[in-house]
C-alpha cells in the first residue's frame, strides 16, 4: 500500500496522460472515466477511459496501449500500420488515434484508439473457460471465418505504409521473426536452438501466388463477437506479410499445444481439446481455401520455434539483469517436443531453464 500522499504508476501514468491530451486537444480535456486496468495483454499494460470536453472522435470508449520499456519504435509502428490500413479496407481493426513510438510524451511509448465493443470469441483463462462449452462448438467455423477475413484483405496498402515507416520488405515478412529469433539466440548463446533455425531456414514453403495480410496471433481472445457477428480484431503487435498458412499453421500449433496456465489437469484437458479445434479449424479453413499441409506444417513448426526462442530469450535476460519481466505460458520443453514431431529436429532446452 502507498503511503499516503504517495502516487502510485497508475496515478503517474493517469496525470501524464492528461496532461499530454491537454497539449494536444486543448485545455478543457478532462477525465469522464479515468484510466482502468483490461485484462488480455501480455506484451503491453492496456487501459480503458473516456475524455470529457475532446473533439470529434474523441467522445466514446478508449483504449490507452503503453508498450514495455527498451521496445523498438519499428516494432510500434508496425501495430500502428497494421491497425490503420485493415480499419481502411473495413476490417474492424481499432482506429488510432494517437501514436507516440518513442518515450517523449510518456515514459514508455503508447497508443491511443477507439475501445471496439464485444466479447472474446474464446475465453482462455481457468477457470472461465469451464463456462464456455456452448461456444466452443462453433468455434473452428467462426475461428476459421475470421481469418478468412482478414486474408481477404489487399496487402499492397500494408507493404506501402511500412515501406513509408521504415519497415522494409524482409522485416514485413516471416524472415523477421526468424531473424528475430537468430538474433535471440546469438544475444544469449542459445546455440542449441540453432538445428531448428537450420531446419526452417533450409525448408521455407514455394512463394504463394498472393501474399496476404496474416495477424500472427488471430486466436479466439483477439477476435471480439456479437453474436454472431465479428466486431473488432485486435492485437496486432505480429502482424506480417506473408502465406495465409503463416496465420492457419501457426494457430493450429497454438491449438495443438494449449499453452494454458492452471491445475496440471487442466493443461492436459486443454491440450487434448485443443487438437480437436486444430483438427476443426484446418477443416473449416480448407472449405474457403486450399493451403497444402506442407506449408501448414512449416509455419506450425515456426511458431513453436520462435515462441520457444522468445521465452528462453527473457529467461535469459532476467537472470542477466535481474529485472523482472512478464513470461509468456508457452512451455519450451514442449515447444521442442513439439518441433521434433513435426520436423523431425532434436534441440536441447534443458540448460537454459536453470533458475
């Protein structure tokens, strides 16, 4: 508890807010509901709010997206790009509003955007999900639709914007997580993770005819519903140019491992669920578009790479810093039991996951 008179982060980040939307809207900007904690985002402290006495636009529900310190300003831009261009083409993508991609305004760079209204298409957390059994049955169909969705989209808007923000094209692709990872794993000296960069370096899929606007985490707590009805995709820090197999692999290994925290039991629940929405989800997906299980393959081992590489990744940096940092569920011995499976490559993780 703060003593009294103490501010608290939230009190600081609350005042220097306003005092930004003042400089920038006018004088008059006031709080009509100040800033409130939402739940859901992992790489980012996300809040809720709404202004009294601001210009058009401005009057509804908020959302205020601070990134974590030492973020690359590219990586901001990136959300940013992708949320304006999909909300252009009529995707419900949240319209921004503000942007600062740097630490000038604020502490940590941040995003303002309008707050989408619906709930989660899936609900991940324990024990919430008990008391979704209804939904879960329809829920490959409308994953599936979704995506379909936004893989309709013209991706050339997209490649524009980052080109103008100075993303260039192999940063735009699924090389960037892959050089991302190669990075990871030289910073840290994860040299037994190398076989696996080895193996998707050497086994990239032919080019697609059409490349496609792929989320990167299009799963069911980033799309929101009413009824039946999609009304708002969000979360959009992974976004990458890529094959549409780049999204449908990757949840279909988000699936198949249900990296879900709780009871032991409940992770084996989720697991042996999960493989039964991956199996409805490449169903679903393949009556709008044929994608060969190949390239399905290799982006679901993709994403069990480069989640495994994350995490080892801040594992690393906190026992090298001492700085606290959030951890992803993802369990890196499954990661490379799962990357084995699939591709037949061994990597040892054992000795990076001392305390």
């Amino acid at each position: 508890m703060n003593q009294q008179g103490a501010r608290g982060p939230l009190d600081e980040l609350t005042s220097g807010l306003l005092g930004h939307l003042r400089r920038s809207l006018g004088g008059g900007v006031a709080y009509r509901e100040p800033l409130r904690p939402l739940t859901g985002g992992f790489v980012t402290d996300v809040y809720s709010f709404r202004l009294d006495g601001a210009a058009d636009g401005w009057q509804g529900a908020l959302v205020l997206r601070v990134y974590p310190p030492g973020t690359d300003a590219a990586s901001v831009r990136r959300e940013r790009c992708a949320q304006e261009v999909v909300s252009a083409q009529g995707v419900p993508a949240p319209r921004v509003l503000a942007c600062e991609d740097t630490a000038t305004s604020l502490p940590r760079p941040f995003m303002i955007m309008e707050r989408l209204p619906g709930r989660p298409q899936l609900v991940i957390a324990f024990p919430q999900i008990l008391v979704e059994g209804h939904r879960l049955l329809s829920l490959p169909g409308r994953h599936a639709a979704a995506l379909a969705m936004v893989h309709a989209l013209d991706a050339a808007p997209l490649l524009r914007a980052f080109e103008n923000a100075g993303i260039d094209r192999r940063a735009a692709g699924p090389e960037h997580w892959l050089d991302f990872a190669g990075a990871t794993i030289a910073r840290w000296g994860l040299d037994d993770l190398r076989p696996a960069l080895d193996w998707l370096t050497a086994h990239r899929p032919p080019e697609p005819r059409r490349h496609a606007i792929c989320h990167g985490d299009l799963f069911g707590a980033n799309i929101l519903e009413q009824g039946r009805w999609v009304t708002g995709i969000i979360d959009w820090n992974l976004v990458t140019v890529a094959d549409p197999a780049f999204d449908l692999g990757g949840q279909i290994a988000a699936y198949e491992m249900s990296p879900m925290p709780g009871p032991r039991g409940v992770q084996l629940a989720a697991i042996g669920f999960g493989k039964l929405l991956a199996r409805g989800l490449r169903r679903a997906y393949g009556r709008l578009r044929k994608i060969p299980e190949e390239s399905i393959r290799y982006y679901a081992v993709m994403r069990a790479f480069t989640e495994l590489t994350f995490k080892l990744g801040l594992q690393a940096e906190v026992r090298a810093t001492g700085r606290s940092r959030r951890m992803p569920t993802w369990r890196p011995d499954q990661c490379a039991r799962y990357i084995a499976r699939r591709a037949g490559v061994v990597v040892e993780t054992a000795r990076y996951e001392r305390p």
